[in-house]
C-alpha cells in the first residue's frame, strides 16, 4: 500500500490543504486515546491496566505497542458510533494518527516496532477510507449490528429498480460523448445524494432493514460509478 518511502508522507499530508493542520482543536478527549494492555508492554514488562497518554506507546519504554484489533473503526477514529461523521474532524484523527504511526517514523527502530507500526498503519488507512464514503460507513455499521449484505441479493430487489439500473448501464455502454457521460454521471451522483440522506434517517430510526435495503441501492449505483470511472479512462 505504501509503495516508497518518499511517496507516502506525502500522500498522508498531501490529502490536506496546506494550514489545515493544527487550526481546528480536536476534540476528542483524553478517554479515548486510552486503550487498554492486559498483557502488558512486550518490550518492557510493564504492567498492564490503562495506559496512561496516547494509548500506542507503553509509558515507560516508550515502545509502539501491538494494534487493539478489538477496537472499532468508530472507536479508533474517535467518532460515534453513528451514520453521521465530521469528515474534517475525521481527517484531523487521521492526520494525528499517522503522525503517531506511520513507518516512517520508525525506520530507526526495531524490527518488532516497525511491523507494528505497518499494522497500525494499514488500520488506520483502513478505518478512515471505510468511515470517510457513505456506504462503506453504512455497512460496517450494520456490520457492527450483525447485519451483513450477502453479495447476489437482486431478488430481494423491486424490479422497478432494477429496470432503472439496467437502463442505466445500457445508457453508458451506448454513451459515445463526454456530454452523455457527465450526464449520466449528474444522475447517478443526485441518487447517491438523496439514498445517503435516507439511510442517515433510517440508522437514526434504528431501522436497519430500512438501512440494508438502501444501502443495497447504494452499493448498485456505486457499481455504475466505477463503470463511469473505467470508461473515463482513455485507452
Ligand atoms: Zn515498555
């Protein structure tokens, strides 16, 4: 994922405009960055029980700690546990965790720490893409619910949908101009729209058969939007 050392800071800052940084207090409480070693520190020795400060260091050694895989996406990005994020307050954890994580800052330590840090990496890269686009956020919070979307769901599908998607790909097969390509692409960005404003209004319900329907729509139009994205491609 991190092809070149250089490459990948950049690409962790460079999502930012510059002066972003450190203008917005976060906040996120101190609670929160708390985690928890039951076995405790593997470099030390150290006690386990809360760990005072960020959570990823043992407080003694200073030694980056193995990743909490118990903790949520939710959890680890400090955000609630709820369809509706702060993307910029989500961006600003992100940023503060790479800061803390990232491999780069750890080529001058041991093998043990480095391999963490690749882990803590990948985690964090992994919990912001899910909770930053609305239908990955949506189905891991019906996933965190028990509720999962088998793939290959069409018959649960009203068949007034599913003609509308099929037209919908016929009409971007056929289209021949950049015109009928951004047009197309108007369409389906205005469904994306209106389906992410119903399904924030479905997980505030707790209505999470309503969540799964709409999100099974989501995940058909963003089929289409990566098709639009292919064909965009000049060969
Ligand atoms: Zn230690």
């Amino acid at each position: 994922m991190w092809g070149g050392r250089a490459g990948a800071l950049l690409r962790v800052w460079g999502l930012w405009p510059a002066g972003v940084l450190g203008r917005r207090p976060l906040s996120c409480n101190a609670a929160s960055l708390a985690g928890s070693n039951p076995s405790g520190c593997w470099n030390c020795g150290s006690p386990g029980g809360p760990v005072r400060g960020d959570g990823f260091f043992c407080p003694q050694c200073r030694a980056l700690q193995p990743p909490d895989l118990t903790r949520d996406y939710f959890s680890l990005m400090d955000c609630n546990r709820s369809f509706r994020v702060d993307t910029a307050k989500l961006q600003q954890r992100y940023q503060q965790l790479q800061r803390l994580v990232h491999p780069d800052f750890f080529s001058q330590r041991s093998q043990t720490e480095k391999d963490f840090s690749e882990k803590h990496s990948t985690l964090v890269n992994d919990a912001y893409k899910t909770l930053l686009a609305p239908l990955s956020r949506g189905l891991y919070l019906l996933k965190l619910r028990g509720v999962e979307i088998p793939e290959g769901t069409d018959y649960e599908m009203d068949r007034q949908f599913l003609m509308e998607i099929m037209e919908m790909n016929e009409k971007l097969a056929e289209a021949q101009s950049e015109a009928a390509m951004k047009e197309i692409e108007s369409v389906v960005r205005a469904k994306q729209k209106e389906l992410t404003d119903n399904v924030s209004r479905a997980f505030e319900r707790d209505d999470f058969e309503k969540a799964k329907e709409i999100l099974t729509k989501m995940r058909y139009f963003s089929n289409v939007e990566e098709k639009i994205k292919l064909k965009k491609i000049p060969v």
